[in-house]
C-alpha cells in the first residue's frame, strides 16, 4: 500500500468519492504483488532495525507512524511466515530478599496521579550472569514517562537534579530499606514509598522494564565481562529504550519523545494523593498481609485528599520525610 501521509484510508474515499470497498478491490486487482511486497519490506526492516524485539503490536504502530494503514492480523502473518515474531520470555524467577527487620514504609505511590516528571521514581534490582559470576543491575524509572532516569540512586539524582518531595518507590528488599540508602533519600529530601508484600504490581513499570530488558537484550547475548556488559546495557537503555522504543503506556512513543510533549501540554501543577479510610475489616486484612515482623502503617480515621505533592506538605507542616511517613492521620499531628 502506497504510502498515505496523515489521511485514513476513509478519509480519502470520502474525498474522491468511492466506497472503501471499490479502493480496495481496485487495490487488489491492479497492484497485488506490488504492495504485498511493499509492506513485506517495511515489517523485514522495522524488525531487523529492532533487532527482534518488537512483536506484531509494536511493528503494526510503527507502520502507521509511517504512513502505512495495515491490520495487526496482517502483520501477524507476515512476521510469522518470515520466521520474524518476538523473542520469547523465560522462566520468570524471584530475586527480592523481603525477609528482613528493617523498616518498612507507606505504600504511596499506589495513592498518587502524577502529574509530571520527577514526582515518582521507582526502582528495582535484578542479577544478571556473566561466564564466571553473577552481578547486580540496579535500575530507576520516571512514573510518570517511564524514562530510565539512572542505573543507581546517586546517578539519577545528578542526572535529574529532583526537587524535594520527590516519592521514590520500591519493592521491600533489605537494598532498599537498608539505614544507607535511606540516608541517601533524606539527604535528597526524598521521600521513600514500599510495595505491598509479594505483590508486584505496585511496582509494576519497573518490573515490567525488566522484563523487556531481559528478553530484548540479555537473553539474546553472552557477555564476556563486565565491561561487555556495560557497554550493551548503556547502549540498550540510552540509546534504545530512552529514544527509539515505542511504549504502548505511551500511546506508542519513546520516553523522550513523551516528555518533549507533555512539557508543553500539561500545566505546572503538583501530583495528588488520596487516602481511604480503614474500617475493622481492612485492618485485619492488612495485618495478615504484612506479617508479624512488620510495622503496619497507621489507618487514617477518615478520607483524607492531600492536594499537592509531598513538596508542599513539607513546606507547610515543616515535616521531615521520616516524619511525613508516619503521620497518624490529623493535619494537626506533630
């Protein structure tokens, strides 16, 4: 199919006038081989471009960026007589150590709606193996547009330069709630936020890039050493991820592409939080889930919608993080 610009296949038929139905028989009829071939060559080079990490979904978004209308079946067809679908995922395994005395903290970021960049940070850490040795990739993501914002805290934080309020949340791994790195969060006035125990989806952006990381890139290479490895992870992530890679939570745009967009689109305005009252009920529900080890979070005795991020919580109330973590719920508590 010929290359169409921004114009729909019905948009044209209305302003010839034909019927889609007679544009596409006449299609079919005069050029079949022609365009079949056209969109054959299009699907062949986005897949070797990706290097075969885009399935059928991400190619077939491509393709209409590219001017190029054609149905998903189509391209899952295509790709799967040139042997070009997906890599397939592997066995996923379980690297979080939860099991520790350390403190946890509130679950804020599953209360927030972002707003902007630089409101949410998540993290997570996965092993990655080398010919002789296992080692550790720690990785940080913007909530709000998914960008690989740094490898470690203190690189992210250069890179980014965040106001404080900034929520950073993680899974409950003794790394993450060791007394170090929450030095670093209050160093930074950063306000640390934990997953709810053995449930994923709280940090379900994080996990769900390395996932990608893992079947696009480290699954489909052996490394030597580590300097191999850096050299790959930093291409992958930020020359590949960050700026090339379509994210369908995106609405099929790069990261950076995503917030060279909503800078200019969104107002200049804090994120909101909500908390939700917890009747009898949900308090034993939530002991059981925390366990006997852990200090459960305070219920708040009423709804509560906290308007403005945790900058302006502790610009009013003159809290520390620490102290903003443990608020009992009065906006009178000290």
């Amino acid at each position: 199919m010929s290359l169409q610009g921004s114009l729909s296949i019905e948009r044209m038929c209305q302003l010839v006038p034909v019927s889609r139905r007679s544009f596409y028989r006449s299609l079919q009829e005069q050029q079949p081989a022609e365009e079949e071939m056209e969109v054959r060559s299009a699907i062949q080079q986005i897949a070797l471009e990706h290097r075969r990490r885009y399935g059928y979904r991400r190619i077939t978004a491509e393709l209409h960026r590219r001017g190029m209308q054609v149905n998903h079946k189509r391209v899952v067809r295509i790709m799967r007589e040139d042997n070009l679908l997906g890599l397939q995922p592997k066995r996923f395994e379980v690297t979080t150590n939860s099991n520790h005395k350390f403190e946890v903290y509130l679950n804020l970021a599953a209360r927030m709606k972002l707003t902007g960049i630089n409101q949410l940070w998540v993290a997570d850490i996965t092993y990655i193996r080398l010919k002789a040795e296992f080692v550790y990739l720690a990785v940080i993501l913007d909530g709000f547009s998914r960008k690989v914002v740094g490898w470690a805290l203190e690189q992210a934080i250069e890179c980014r330069q965040p106001e404080p309020g900034l929520v950073h949340h993680s899974d409950r791994g003794f790394q993450y709630a060791r007394a170090e790195y929450i030095a670093i969060l209050e160093k930074y006035h950063m306000i640390p936020s934990m997953s709810r125990p053995a449930n994923p989806y709280d940090n379900a952006s994080c996990e769900s890039f390395i996932k990608t990381l893992k079947r696009e890139e480290i699954y489909t290479n052996k490394y030597e050493n580590l300097e191999h490895l850096r050299t790959n992870i930093e291409e992958f992530i930020e020359q590949y991820y960050n700026r090339q890679r379509l994210h369908s939570a995106l609405g099929y745009r790069s990261p950076e592409e995503f917030e060279e967009k909503t800078e200019f689109q969104t107002e200049s305005r804090s994120a909101t939080m909500e908390f939700f009252e917890n009747n009898d009920n949900n308090k034993k529900n939530s002991k059981g889930l925390l366990g006997k080890e852990t200090q459960m979070p305070s219920p708040f005795p009423r709804p509560l919608l906290l308007l403005g991020d945790a900058r302006t919580l502790l610009r009013k109330r003159n809290l520390c993080p620490e102290k903003l973590c443990h608020l009992r719920g009065s906006p009178h508590c000290p």
